[in-house]
C-alpha cells in the first residue's frame, strides 16, 4: 500500500505577474483516494494542469516522478500514455455526438480511417456497465443529465487505461443522488487498484473518501492529513485551508455609513438555459451610502448570477422581486434603465464583457455615457479627450496615452479602464465583480485604494470576491452566499474565514 | 509598461506611426500605383475626361453601397442581398414611372423608402431573432431576386423618362462660364472651381485640425505624412477635376457620391450612433453590458443598408435606362470586397469610409482598366480574386507581427 505511485517535487509555475505555484510538493500513493482542498485560487487546478502536461515542461521549475522515474510531459497524450487522465471542471464533451462517440473521439477504433462501428458500440457497453450507466451507446450526449455525463467522461478515462484518475471538482454541479453514485463509483475502482487525485470544496465528501488529505494555500502545499491515522474533521481541513495572519494588504479606511442606497427584496431568477430550474432563491440584501458590502461564496453560489440579473435583467428569466434605490422601487429591467437608476456594473469578466480590446482607452471610458461627451448625437472630441485624460490620471491608468488600444494594458490597468468608464455614468451604487482577479498584488492596492475613495464620497459599494481575505480586508459587511440562497449576514466583527466557511458548509449539507 | 502618469501623451516616433497605420497609407499608395499602372499600359487613355466620367459612373453605385456596407460589416455583420434589391428597386420604379407614369420626384422617395423597409424586414430577423446575417440576407437575396422577376414578369422595361435619367446622366452646369480663361481649352469651369475650392478647404481644414489636437494634446499624424497625403490628394483631384472640367463638367452623381462620403465619414468618426457601432462589432456582449441598445443599432443599419442599395438601384437602373431581371447580379460581392480591400475586418469592430470607398476605387480602376486592355471577364475576375486575397492578407501578416 505505499507504494508511491506519483511525486511532485518543488512545483513554481509563474504566470506574468502572478506566482500561481510556489515550491508545491506532494506525494500519492498507488491505489488510495488522494484529495487536494484549497480556497479558490489556491493553486489546485494548475496544480493539475501542470502534472496532465496543459502546461508543458518547461514552463515551470521542478520535477514529477511517475513510477518512482522523472517525467517530463509536453502534451497531453504523453501523460495519457503513462495512464494519467484528468476529468476538468468543464466537461470536454461534444453535446451532439453520441456516448460512444465521444469515449472515442481522437482514439477512434478503426482501420485505415474507417470506423469500425459493431466493436465501438460493444466495448462501449463494457465501460458503461463498469460505470454503473445502461445507456444505449449511440444515445446523444445532450439527451443525458449532468450526472451520467461525468460517468460518461469517467468512462472514456476508462477507455484509455487509466492508472491515475484526476478529478476537478467533479460533483460541484450533480445534486446528492450523482455525487453519492460518482463517490461510490471511485472507491469501487479503488479496491480494484485504481489511484485517484480528487479536488473538491465539499469536505463532507472528502471526509467520505479520502485516504490522505493535501491542503494548499496560495499557491503553496500547507500540509498533508493521513485520514487513517487521525480522525480528520472539517474544522481541522478548514483551518489548514485559511490559517494565515492577515497581512497589512489593504489600504485603512475610516466607514462612514449613511442612509440605505440599494435594496433588493425577495429576487428570484430562474436559470438562463435550463429554464425550469430556479437558480435564486429569495435573495434579500442592501447597500448603504459609504459602505462596502461583501458577497463572499464558492463558484456557482450565484454570486455574478445575482449581480448581472439586478443589473438590467442581463442574466436568467422569470425574474421577480423589487429593487429600491433611496426606499423607491426602479425599473432595472433594462441596462440603460438600470444605469439610469444609477447602478453600475464592473464584470468579472473584463476581456470578454468589460472592454471593447481592440478600442482605446478613451473609447472605452465614454462609452457608457457617451451623450454627456455629445451634443444632438455628435461627439465633441475635446470634452471626450478632456474625460479620459482626468480619469487617466485620477486612476492612475499607467499607459503611453488615452489612445492606447485597452488590449495592450496589464490586467489592473484594464481593471481601471473599466472603473472609469462607469464612475463617468456618476453611479450611486457599483457592483464589483471580482474587481482583483488576475491582478497582481500592486495593482491590487490601487484598486482597494480606489474602492475606499469612492465609498469616502458616499458612493456605496457591493463587491463580489472569491477570496475571503480580500473581502476581510475591505468590507464593512459580508454576505454569504450559497447554492443560490444568502445562508449569512456577517459584521465585521463576526467576519471571518472560518465563520465565512462555516456558514457555507453548514447550509450545503442542509439542502 | 512605461510607468507614465502624466496628463500629456507621449508623442510616437515617425516609424512607430509608419508601422501602426501602414494599412491606411499603403492603400493610398496602391491606389496610385494601380492608376498609374493603368494610365500607363492603356497608353493614357484610363485618364482621358471621357474615361474619368465614366469611371465615376460606373463605380458611384458601388461607393454608394460600400458606405452602408462597411457599417454592416463593422458592426459584425454581413448583407449579401443588395444586388437583389438593385434589381428590385431597378423594377418598381420601372412600374411606377413607365407603367403608371407616376413623376420621378415622387418615385425617387418612394423607392427609397421601399429599400428602407426590405433592409427592415432583413434587419428584423438579425437584431431581435439573432438569426445570423448570412442567412438571413442569403434568404433575402433569393427571395427580393424571385420578387424582382415577379414584377417585371421575366421580361426587361424601359425607357425611362429623362427627369429620371438625370439622376446617373446629368451633368452640373456650367453657371460659372464667364469666369473661363481658356474657353478652347476649358468646357466646364464650375468642376475646376469647385475642385480648387475643395482642395483648398481639405488644406485648411486639415491644418487648423492639427493645431487643436496640439492645443488639447491629442494625437497628429507627423507633419511629413500630412504633408504627403495632403499633396499626394491634392495632385490627383486636381488632376481630375482639371480633365473633367474639359470634357462635361462635374456629373450629378459624382456630387451625390461626395456629399454621401462626407456624411458618413462624419458618422463613422464623430457621431455617438458611429461609435456605438465600432463598439458593438469589436464586443457586442461589453457593448451590451455599457447599456448600448444593440438590438436597435443593428436594425438601423440593415435599414440604412436598404436605403443605400434603393438609392444605387434608382442610379443603375437610369443608367442603363432599363429594368432587366439581371441587373445588379453579383455586386454584393463587389461592395463587400471594397470593403474587405479598404481595411474592414471580417470579425467586426474595424473598418473606415475612406477605406471601404479607396477600396472601390482600386476595383472600379481595375475593372475599366483591364476592360479597356481588352482582358475578358473571366481573367478580371481571377485578377480581382487575387487581389482582394492579397489586401487580406496584408492586413492578417500586419497584425500578426504587431
């Protein structure tokens, strides 16, 4: 049982500006259930990525050990060679092909280009049945549900012989039934040999399963818990997880707290495409004048859901509720209704929703209100020049003028680009999603800095964070959010990472 | 990153602004190259007044639906119906003027009101059903092309009457004739008038630009290159009026072209529909979220896009004084390689007048220039084929090294 089947060895995978990996190390051992926890951003998936060989080597420092040998991968199909299959977050299934088509797809059975259909659909029926899943193999992917497909893609692993089996968070999105199967599922491979990595943030689960426990912590491996040796309970995983002093990382702010600005009563939405499914459930929350208020939660808690829904109805349908602004109910069920009502959205998306990339930064910081720069629809191209120019530097947007394409800016720079197109339509409330992702720690303080500034001149803030300190360090208060529903409303003082995870824990094993 | 925070851009070097608008000036560049080319192996007779008239002519169509083109691509889209809607347009106003006899003065609202709504009932189906353009205006081109057989009844209708005929054949008159110094020389001194008036204006217009982007610290070009261009513009449209004003003078359509130039040139750089365009075709999803209504804009330009090619329809129907079933076959393809030539971007978001409108120039030069060579259709279209590949080309190689 100790044989160790893989062994990572001081791991540092940089991106530009960002150290994503620091020194990781960590051993699994062959034929045990190996789970890797960690806060969003912790580092788990690039952890992954650069064992499956996404990221080739070379573009990080250290060495893997595969079989007690060192192991270089470039692509993918050199780890999967070796029996290493990893099963990503996102399934990486074609919707309208059938299941036995996509457990073959780039590994087709076939002879000169021809595929050899009676042996496909046969040997798919042996891996279905290992799965637990009675599906005819040339039923279309789409037509399964969310659970089967993940035993679909458990199955294709199968088809390549798999030694290794790594799972991203593979029962975020199946309800208790699929995951228990799925988990059920794993520990049967287990006994016939089988090793698996397993990232997860449900640690009533990881309980469930694991033999050994990795916790990493901002891109650095914390501890290993051997789950046969001591009893491990959540409180013991969580504190592994967000153990750290708080750093001084975040610019000192003195609240003043005036009167409510937003509120939002009883919003329920139901899901943008599976549109029989409600998404949020009674969600109530306010802002208030001068305050930054927090929405702390796992991905898919309905975090952004909640925001782009409020924000001129741009996510979900059948969505009802009230929005107040000042104790009046405003029409936001558009986005110039909602900018009007003086909501601003800052997304967390900035590439793919925030700029126009390939226009420059003037461009892009008139463009919501684009008519306070006009008159009777023409531009006037000195107050426009004059309008980027002072947010240029009020922000201090480091770039070599105002008519630099957005695209060629780093990423806080961006970030600020985005910032100034909506503090130009002079919002009560901003909404900020993720304001720091991918942002190196510098920028990151201009923005905190940035934030105080405008909660200073009354403005109130709601932002959305996946990482806990952040929202520790800056919010006056903290909601938090789960599966959809606000399970907590936290003070500061009553705010902490424990208290933060506590409550989602809690009201995830309620449900 | 140059940690620069002041409030005064940085001025980039003259190789910097070379490399980053090459596009634009090597367009310029080959479009006297081919005239040149041209002038030469006709044995100057591409330039002859009698010539030049007639490219203007026979190209006004294609300028005038590349402006609304060029929208259509910029914000993302596509319209492969406008040959369609010339033949149609070509045929109502043949029913109305010839059959019912109606006057032009009202036919002409009338048919572009026609090309108003076909571009609605187009624009209809992309902006609210957001079924792609492709097909949509494939749809569209089969069904305004049936349509146009329907009401002709398969058979060609003409002529027209002259009021009409004006529209493409007219010529400005000569008010200004006792001004003429060379009344053996000279036929037309309004067309020389009126170009010296416009080259002077560009040069003002021109420098007094520069002097408040310098004022208010925006960007100029650097002087050698207004200089150039300025010169390179002036030799050549004052070499063209010149020709024109010895033959018949400035035709109407050349005006109609030219203030329709303007005018859109003035919505695509200074006008907030213009930009929200831009905006839409480089990110519809981040346009959407900054509250621009882009449902509503893409509808507005199918619909300009009608008017357009109702406008083109009238002006090759008087023309050729005849509406035939046929007419207008495959100029979709001619506006949208204009286009593509001029610089615009098949992806969205990018794309100038000055371009798309160069763009139809180096085709309408090409087109008459090998016609006058005497080459047969088939190779011109290989040649023309070729060139839009290459223009394309140009474009992806630059952006890949940038």
């Amino acid at each position: 049982m100790d044989n160790i089947i893989l062994e990572m060895r001081g791991i540092t995978k940089t991106f530009p500006g960002v150290k994503a990996l620091d020194n990781v190390s960590f051993k699994v051992r062959e034929g045990e259930i190996h789970a890797l926890v960690g806060e969003n951003g912790a580092g788990k998936s690039t952890l992954m990525k650069v064992l499956s060989g996404v990221y080739p080597a070379g573009t990080y420092e250290g060495e893997i050990y595969y079989d007690g040998e060192p192991r270089r991968f470039s692509t993918i199909s050199d780890s999967e060679d070796l029996g290493i299959i990893i099963i990503h977050q996102e399934l990486a299934l074609v919707p309208l092909l059938s299941i036995a088509e996509n457990i073959f797809l780039g590994n087709e059975i076939a002879s000169n280009g021809v595929i050899h259909w009676p042996q496909t659909f046969a040997r798919t029926q042996e891996l279905l049945k290992k799965v637990g899943l009675s599906e005819p193999p040339a039923t279309l992917i789409t037509d399964i549900g969310v659970g089967k497909q993940q035993l679909v893609e458990i199955a294709k692993a199968l088809s390549k012989k798999v030694r290794l089996l790594i799972l991203d968070e593979p029962t975020a999105s199946l309800n208790e039934t699929d995951s228990d199967a799925l988990l059920k599922l794993l520990m049967e491979f287990r006994t016939q040999g089988m090793t698996s990595i397993i990232i997860s943030h449900k640690l009533n689960e990881i309980r469930k399963v694991a033999d050994q426990i990795t916790i990493l912590r901002d891109g650095g491996t914390v501890e290993t818990l051997d789950c046969q040796t001591e009893d491990v309970g959540e409180d013991r995983i969580i504190r592994g997880m967000v153990g750290r002093a708080m750093e001084d990382r975040y610019p000192p702010r003195e609240p003043k707290i005036g009167e409510t600005l937003l509120e939002v009563k009883n919003w329920n939405v139901f899901h943008q495409h599976h549109r029989d499914r409600q998404f949020l459930h009674d969600v109530n929350f306010t802002v208030r004048a001068g305050e930054v208020v927090g929405i702390a939660g796992l991905m898919g808690a309905g975090r952004t859901e909640t925001a782009m829904s409020i924000f001129g109805k741009s996510w979900g349908h059948k969505i009802t509720g009230d929005v107040l602004m000042r104790g009046k109910p405003v029409d936001v069920s558009t986005i110039p209704r909602a900018i009007n009502a003086g909501l601003a959205y800052v997304t967390e998306d900035r590439k793919q929703l925030g700029l126009v990339l390939i226009n420059n930064i003037k461009e892009n910081t008139t463009l919501s209100n684009l008519k306070a720069v006009a008159s009777n629809g023409v531009i006037d191209d000195r107050k426009e020049v004059k309008v980027a120019s002072d947010y240029r530097s009020k922000l201090r947007i480091r770039s070599h003028s105002i008519y630099q394409e957005t695209v060629n800016l780093s990423g806080g720079n961006q970030q600020k680009v985005v910032l100034s197109k909506w503090l130009f339509t002079n919002p009560e409330v901003l909404i900020l999603d993720e304001p720091t992702r991918g942002i190196d720690i510098g920028a990151k303080y201009e923005i905190y800095t940035i934030i105080n500034q405008l909660a200073a001149e009354g403005k109130g803030i709601l932002m959305i964070s996946s990482e806990m300190p952040e929202l520790l360090g800056t919010c006056d208060r903290i909601y938090v959010m789960n599966e959809g529903r606000i399970v907590a409303e936290l003070s500061k003082a009553e705010a902490s990472q424990e208290s933060i995870m506590r409550a989602i824990m809690r009201s995830g094993e309620k449900h | 990153m140059v940690a620069d925070t002041s409030n005064q851009p940085n001025k980039p070097s003259i190789g910097d602004y070379l490399k980053n608008n090459i596009r634009e000036y090597g367009l310029l560049v080959a479009l006297v190259v081919i005239m040149l080319f041209f002038q030469f192996v006709t044995n100057g007779v591409l330039f002859r007044p009698v010539n030049i008239t007639n490219l203007v002519l026979q190209n006004s169509f294609i300028v005038i639906m590349a402006l609304g083109m060029l929208l259509i691509i910029v914000a993302g889209h596509i319209d492969l119906s406008v040959g369609s809607i010339v033949a149609f347009i070509g045929a109502i106003s043949a029913i109305m003027l010839v059959k019912w006899g109606l006057p032009a003065i009202v036919v002409i609202p009338a048919c572009l009101i026609v090309g108003g709504i076909m571009g609605a009932a187009q624009g209809y189906w992309v902006a609210y059903q957001k079924i792609p353009s492709f097909i949509v205006t494939l749809a569209g081109m089969l069904v305004f092309r049936g349509l146009t057989y329907v009401v002709l009844g398969g058979r060609p209708i003409g002529p027209f009457p002259k009021e009409f005929q004006l529209l493409s054949t007219g010529f400005v008159p000569d008010f200004l004739y006792f001004l003429n110094p060379r009344p053996d020389l000279i036929q037309n001194m309004v067309a020389l008038v009126a170009v010296l008036a416009l080259v002077g204006y560009a040069i003002y217009a021109g420098v007094r630009n520069r002097r408040v982007n310098e004022q208010h610290g925006s960007e100029n070009e650097p002087f050698v290159f207004f200089a150039i261009q300025m010169a390179v513009i002036a030799v050549v449209a004052l070499f063209i009026g010149y020709q024109l004003s010895t033959y018949r003078g400035l035709p109407n359509v050349l005006i109609a072209m030219g203030v329709l130039i303007a005018l859109y040139t003035f919505i695509t750089t200074r006008s907030t529909i213009g930009r929200r365009i831009y905006a839409m075709g480089g990110n519809v999803k981040a346009a959407k979220l900054s509250g621009i209504n882009t449902e509503r804009l893409t509808f507005y330009t199918f619909i300009n896009m009608g008017v357009l090619a109702a406008l083109a329809g009238m002006i090759i129907t008087a023309r050729l004084n005849s509406a035939t079933p046929k007419a207008g076959v495959g100029f979709e393809l001619d506006v949208i390689a204009a286009c593509f030539i001029g610089g615009a971007s098949a992806s969205g978001g990018v794309g100038k007048i000055t371009g798309a409108v160069i763009g139809a120039f180096i085709m309408g030069v090409m087109n008459n220039g090998m016609s006058i060579m005497g080459i047969g259709i088939d190779y011109q279209q290989l040649i023309k084929g070729l060139v839009l590949l290459a223009a394309v080309f140009f474009d992806v190689y630059n952006k890949n090294k940038g």
